[in-house]
C-alpha cells in the first residue's frame, strides 16, 4: 500500500496535516465528550503504549464520562456508540494484534464511557473473545458485551454456516468460558442458515434465556421476513448489518421492521472500512491479509473512480470544521435514536478522533442536504464478493446487483 502517513492510515492530499492538528487537539479533551468510535478499517495496526496522559484524563474527568449519552437495544440500555473487536484479529492486514496493548485499549474504551462491545467467537477465531473477557472482567456487571454464533467454528470450517441447536449450545459454553462470564448479553445469530428453520434458532436462543445464560439475542444481516418470523417467537432487541453513507440499503425495508417492532439497530463498518475517514485513496493496495483485497469496491478501479462520493464527504466536512469521518459519523448516530454503531479501532489518536465526533450535531436542514447530494453520486463495485453476498439474507427480488 502507498501514501502511509505518520499515524498509519491513507491520506488523500490536502488532509494529512489537518488530521494530526485535529487528533492532538482531540487528545487533550477525550474524556469530556461522548464517545462515537472509530471504523475498524480505520486502525492499521495496534499500539502498545497508552498516550501520555491518558490515565490522568480519565481520573480527573470521570463524572463527565459517566453522563455519556445513552440508546436502547430492546431491554439493553448502552452507551451511544460501541465498540467493535474485530480489528484485533487483524481482519484488515498485520496479524493478530498484541494481547496486553489490546486488552489496554478495551479498557481505555470503557474508562472513556463505552459500555457496548461487539465480538464473535469467529474473530480469531476465539481470539478476540478472549481479549474482550480479559479486558473486561473487573467491570463486567457495568457493561453490555454482544456475540455471534452460527459458524463452523468447532468443525474447522469457520467459513460454513451452522446453526444446528447442538452447536449453537456449545457455541455459547465455549464463548461464556472465554468472555470468562457466566451470562451473554447480546446474542447474536451471525448469519442466518438457510438449513435450519429461524423459529428452531429462536427456540433455543429462547432456552438459553430462560437458564439465564444470555439476556437478549439479535440477528446479522437478515431479510426483514425473517426478522419477523424470529421476532414471532421471541422478540429480538437488535439486528446488525452492513451501515454507511455509501451502504444504505438497510433504510429500505430493515428500517420500517425495525420501527414497527421496536427493535435496534447496530451498523457495523460506519467509515466504510476506512474509506469515508480518507484512510485510503486509489494508490492504496492491500495484500491477501487484508479483507479489502478481494471487495469490489476496493479494486484500483473502484477506488477512483468512488473519490466523488469522498470528496462530497470532505467538502461538507470541511464547512463544519471536522474531519471526513466525523461527519460519517455523525451522518449514522443522526438517522435514527435505536441506532448504535460498532465501528473499532486498535489505535489510541483514532479512538480521540472519534470520540470528538460525538460533539458534532447536524439540523435535519442538513441531513437533507447531504442525502441530496448523496443521491447524485454513482458508486462502483458491490460492498462484498460473491461467497459473502451468497450469505446475506435476502428476499425475492431484494438482492442487490
């Protein structure tokens, strides 16, 4: 990849030198403002020192991060914005990050008002797991923890979907030992199994329950049909999909589901892998260990000629005085109260930067605004390849090109 800046991400020309004032200045104020983190494409590799300070800032203003805003997941009350831990595996390039800097950085999220954190036992696999239970054992009863069974995991295929009720139970015995918790949060089916009925997934999601072993469960990237059937059978408190400004299908017909049946939603991937935070521009190439290699929307191609959509985004940012990912930011927390984004990150300056993001407000005057100008601009390239698309759950004639 070309173009590396300082602190490890791609700069379009022109926002380097703004970014490091801005990631400075915000470093001096964390702890005050509410928290929206950070995509976790955003973050190329992790650190292991904690930036001068940070403790301090975390002591002296701890009334204020207590008062960070707060959204609803059915019955889970979380902090506005969560905390994604996949970055960690090293899901985009450089290897599973180091345990001790990662666990620090987990915890650094919650000392600054993160209550939500989203993993899966997949990520890793398992690892990822660890390093949230790990981190976040001392305080657990103050947190919400989220995550995902319904891979092969166990069986040496973590690619193949399997949400048979006998592997989902040792599915949630195995993340229960490694989030070193005896209760599940949120429970998340990851992908929906076209071999396995959803009333038969929500049944055993609804025994668990029942012995106190998970609290509220959720669906990844399903159809609103099968949001409904599921629903039917136990209510769900979230589903998490796929979120951006240049990924917004959800708003056609997830949406309404949701609002009808009062049930949240948590985007993932709000920065667009990094692209809408300028972390990457058409020079930039990623190796086979990094997830962008193979999306379409990630080829040299689509890198150029999808700078119109970036530029839009930079240009409005640039008229409310923040950076490009602020406003993504700011643009998914703005759509709807029951959203709570799970970007993450493994990089102290991107965690600063984002949590500054929480400070910035836009009138409905300009949300309509930016979603006219959003409408103008063509993207090339799907958001996935042709193996995870074959995942998603769709209805007939739902499935995009």
């Amino acid at each position: 990849m070309k173009a590396l800046s300082n602190d490890g991400t791609f700069q379009p020309d022109g926002l380097t030198a703004g970014r490091r004032a801005f990631v400075s200045a915000a470093l001096k104020s964390l702890a005050v403002l509410p928290l929206v983190a950070i995509d976790n494409a955003s973050a190329q590799s992790a650190t292991s020192r904690e930036p001068s300070g940070r403790k301090d800032m975390a002591s002296v203003n701890s009334k204020q991060e207590k008062e960070m805003d707060r959204r609803n997941l059915g019955p889970l009350e979380v902090s506005a914005s969560g905390l994604g831990c996949l970055p960690f595996v090293g899901y985009y390039g450089g290897g599973p990050r180091d345990r001790k800097a990662s666990v620090a950085l987990i915890r650094a999220a919650f000392e600054q008002g993160v209550t939500f954190f989203d993993t899966a036992e997949v990520y890793g696999p398992y690892l990822s797991e660890e390093y949230v239970g790990e981190a976040l054992a001392p305080v657990r009863k103050q947190v919400v923890v989220a995550t995902k069974f319904g891979f092969g995991v166990e069986e040496g295929k973590p690619a193949a979907l399997n949400s048979q009720p006998g592997h989902m139970r040792r599915a949630v015995e195995g993340s229960l030992k490694r989030l070193k918790t005896d209760y599940i949060d949120l429970l998340y089916q990851h992908r929906p199994d076209p071999n396995v009925p959803i009333e038969e997934v929500a049944g055993v999601v609804r025994e668990l329950i029942q012995a106190g072993k998970v609290r509220a469960w959720g669906l990844s990237e399903a159809s609103a049909r099968t949001i409904r059937r599921a629903h039917a059978v136990h209510p769900l408190a979230a589903v998490q999909s796929e979120y951006a400004m240049w990924w917004r299908e959800p708003e056609t017909r997830i949406f309404p589901a949701l609002e009808e049946l009062g049930i949240g939603f948590v985007p993932y991937c709000p920065l667009g892998r990094g692209f809408l935070a300028g972390a990457v521009n058409p020079s930039s190439r990623f190796d086979s260990t990094d997830r962008r290699h193979n999306l379409p929307r990630f080829t040299p191609r689509a890198l150029a000629a999808n700078m119109a959509h970036f530029r839009f985004v930079r240009d409005w940012a640039e008229r409310k005085g923040i950076t490009p990912g602020q406003l993504a930011l700011a643009w998914a927390a703005s759509r709807k109260p029951w959203i709570v984004p799970i970007p993450g990150t493994t990089q102290y300056p991107h965690l600063a930067e984002n949590v500054a993001a929480g400070r910035v407000r836009l009138t409905p005057e300009e949300l309509r605004e930016i979603d006219a100008g959003l409408a103008r601009i063509k993207l090339e390239g799907g958001r996935a390849d042709p193996f995870t698309q074959s995942q998603f759950d769709y209805e007939e004639g739902e499935r995009p090109a």
